[in-house]
C-alpha cells in the first residue's frame, strides 16, 4: 500500500503497510467497530420497509403505489451516495468517516420516530425521510475499503466477509424486532410521543402500540457508536490516485459484466428485502384473506436473514470452487426460483402463502450466495489499483435494487415482474459463465 506520512494529527497513522507489519489487534479492533456501525446503518436503510405495511393502519392515507415508491425512495439515495461514499475513505479518512456517517444515521431515525405519530404528516415529508435512510445504504461503500486497509490482501476476504455478511444481519433485524418494540411503552410519554391504537393480527381489539419506538430505539446505539468511532479508531494515511486513472475501470468490460452480475445478487437481495413485507400484504394479508390473512411482520424478516446467511456461509465455498462457479450457481438459481415464485401471485386462498415463502426464501438465499461469490471475483479479475474502484462502482448501482423494485412493482402486476428478473438473471449466469467459468475462460475467477 502506497502511504504517506505528510498528516500528522493523533488520528493518523504515521505509516502503514499490514503487508510487511500487521497490528492485528489495530485491525480486528477497526473491523469490530466499523461493522458494529454499518449494521446500524442497514437498520436505518431498510426502516421503511418495516414500518411502511403499518401506515395504513396508523391513519395515514397511502395508495399502494405510494407504499412502494416510498419502500423505493432507501434504494434510490442508498445508490446515489454510494457513489459519493466510495471517494471519501482517503479524503476523510477512517475515524471521520465511520464517525460522521454514524451521526447522520439520527437524521432519520429521529424524523420516522416523530413523523409516524402523526397520520396528518405530507406525503413529501415521508418521501424525504425515507431518501434520508438511504444514508446508510452509501455508508457500505465507505466502510468496505476503510477496513480493508488495515488487513493484508490474505486476510481482506475474511474481513470483507464478515463486515458484509453482518451488515446485511441489519436488514433481518429491524424486520424482525419492529413488530415487537412498537408493543412496548419503551419510549413512550410527552417526551418521545403518545401511544397509538392500531388492530394487530390475532387480536380482535384494538392495541395500544407506540411505533416511534422503531425510530427512538436505535438512537442510543447511534450515539455509542459515534462515541467508539471518534475515540478508538485511527485512519491510515493513502495516496489517492489521479481521479483520471480511476475512470479507466470504464474502459474495461469485465466492470460492466461484473456490474451486471452484482446487480442480479445483490440488487435481488436489496431489492426484494425492501418490498417483501408489502408483497406479503398485498397478496396474502388480511386484507386480501381477511382474518385467515397473513401478518407481513412474522415473515419479512426471514429474506434478508437467508441472505445473510447465505453470504457469510459461501465465501469459503468460493475460495474453495472459484467464484465464477458459484456465481453462475447463484444466478441459475436466482432465475429458476423467480419463475417459480411467480406461479405463486395469484392465490385463491391464504394457505398458498407456503409456496410463496418458499419461492422468495430461495431467491433470497441464491442471492447471498452470490453477494460473496462476486466479492470473491473481483480481487481476482482486476489489478489491485482497479479492484476497490470496481468494487465501489458495482455496489453503488446494485444499490438501486430497493429503488428499482419498489418503482416497478408500484406500476406493474408482480408476476411478470417476477419472470422478466428470472430471464435477466438467467442471462447474467451464461455470462458467468462464458467469462469467468468455463474452461478457457477469460478470466477465471
């Protein structure tokens, strides 16, 4: 790694090169850190799509169409910022970065946390916050490659790995533990909001419940985290490249292929956790079934949980068979089980739910496989000077997948939706493997 010691304030590191003197426990400190941070920052990205199917039932007056752009609006600043956040690593430095970023995730926790409280709250207002948890969704292209250099190139797959895997453990979590904090008077009172009465699955009354809580609740983890980043963290001093030479990964196919192929795994997985919940409701909830319906929140969590999963357990499975092999198996997989799931839209009665569940959990976990598969590719496919810039580039536009989806599925019925992704990703596992796999490949990987 190419330093330089001209900074010289307490943060910076006088020089660094974990190639030949690695302080391991520098690194793992960092890394432990700076995962902690980004798997806040999921929370934040993907909040929308936990408290989005409960608005309706909060008196707030959405549209189904305005339910997905607003599921939607996460992926569209998560993929803009990202594109920001990947130049800022050597610009601001590690403990800078991981610290302002972690504030910024108050932003929207605390504007959900006051505007769900009251149903008279514009359209444009919710539009707005939801854009503002895209914050944490540009977080990821930060974070990766500040970590990434305290670690040498052995050992960046493990670390990259398990930052990755356990930032995606994000998404599961507010999925998951939204349903239960709104039933508890945690925050409740003058200072954080009254309660609000809402009918809940398997309930006949209305419940007292206090959704600000989905907001409120992460905060004091925010302001741990922003207090570790800024005292424990230190920021290794690197030389930026002219920005003209980082442009010329443009000039290289393999970045639109790798583009391609990053887009089909991870923008599924982003993409489909965003608009799950509210896929569940529209299809099987009580509104459809009345009360054999089925409660979105006992379910949505689980994709994104396969996913991450997924993506933690297949990077060894990488290393091991090669990523463009795993990768042309994410994909095949990831159309096969498109298609199936689409045969599942057109319920006549709730009891269908399984095939559905089955079908998305299926897409959910060929799509974490391939999250690792394609990281695993790149290193290999690239220079080492090219490889962050492409990394960078590629999970920035994969990023859009909340975006995409949730634009698309607010104006189309899902089923063809379903079947034109299932097409898409079975073109993207022929180029895996045309390029990347086969015998006298290109560039296997």
């Amino acid at each position: 790694m190419t330093t330089t010691a001209e900074r010289r304030s307490p943060e910076w590191l006088d020089s660094w090169d974990p190639e030949t003197n690695w302080d391991s426990k520098l690194a793992w400190r960092t890394l432990a850190i700076t995962t902690y941070s980004l798997t806040l920052a999921f929370i934040s990205w993907f909040l929308v799509s936990a408290v989005a199917p409960i608005l309706s039932d909060l008196g707030f007056v959405l549209s189904s169409g305005q339910l997905f752009i607003l599921a939607a609006m996460p992926g569209l600043a998560g993929g803009l910022l990202r594109m920001v956040w990947t130049f800022l690593p050597p610009i601001l430095g590690t403990r800078k970065l991981v610290t302002f970023t972690t504030a910024l995730l108050l932003l929207p926790l605390i504007g959900w946390a006051m505007a769900i409280q009251d149903p008279t709250t514009p359209y444009a207002v919710l539009v707005a916050l939801a854009f503002f948890t895209g914050i944490g969704g540009g977080a990821f292209s930060g974070f990766m490659p500040s970590t990434s250099y305290f670690f040498p190139r052995s050992k960046q797959g493990t670390a990259l790995g398990l930052q990755a895997g356990i930032g995606n453990f994000g998404v599961s979590i507010v999925q998951l533990l939204t349903p239960w904090l709104v039933t508890v008077a945690v925050f409740g009172g003058s200072m954080f909001g009254v309660s609000q009465f809402v009918t809940l699955p398997g309930h006949d009354a209305p419940q007292e419940v206090w959704y600000q809580n989905a907001g409120w609740f992460w905060v004091p983890f925010v302001v741990i985290g922003v207090g570790l980043s800024w005292m424990l963290l230190r920021s290794v001093p690197v030389k930026v490249s002219k920005v003209s030479d980082q442009f010329d990964i443009f000039r290289n196919k393999h970045t639109w292929i790798m583009t391609v192929l990053y887009v089909i795994t991870f923008g599924t997985f982003s993409g489909f956790a965003a608009v799950f919940a509210l896929l569940i409701k529209g299809h099987f909830g009580p509104d459809v079934f009345g009360d054999a319906g089925i409660a979105a929140a006992k379910y949505a969590f689980l994709g994104a949980l396969v996913g991450s999963v997924a993506r933690i357990a297949a990077g060894p499975v990488a290393d091991r068979l090669g990523g463009g092999r795993v990768t042309v198996a994410s994909a095949a997989g990831i159309a096969a089980s498109s298609i199936f799931t689409a045969t599942a839209l057109s319920p006549e009665q709730a009891s269908e739910f399984p095939k559905f569940l089955w079908g998305m959990l299926a897409i959910f976990f060929f799509a974490g496989v391939g999250n690792a598969s394609t990281f695993k590719q790149m290193p290999m496919i690239f220079e080492r000077r090219q490889a962050g810039g492409v990394i960078g580039w590629t999970s920035a536009i994969a990023a859009f997948g909340p975006f995409v989806f949730g634009v698309i599925l607010a104006a189309v019925s899902p089923a063809p939706f379903f079947i034109v992704w299932g097409v898409f990703a079975a073109l993207g596992a022929v180029l895996a493997w045309w390029f990347y796999a086969r015998k006298g490949a290109e560039k296997p990987s």
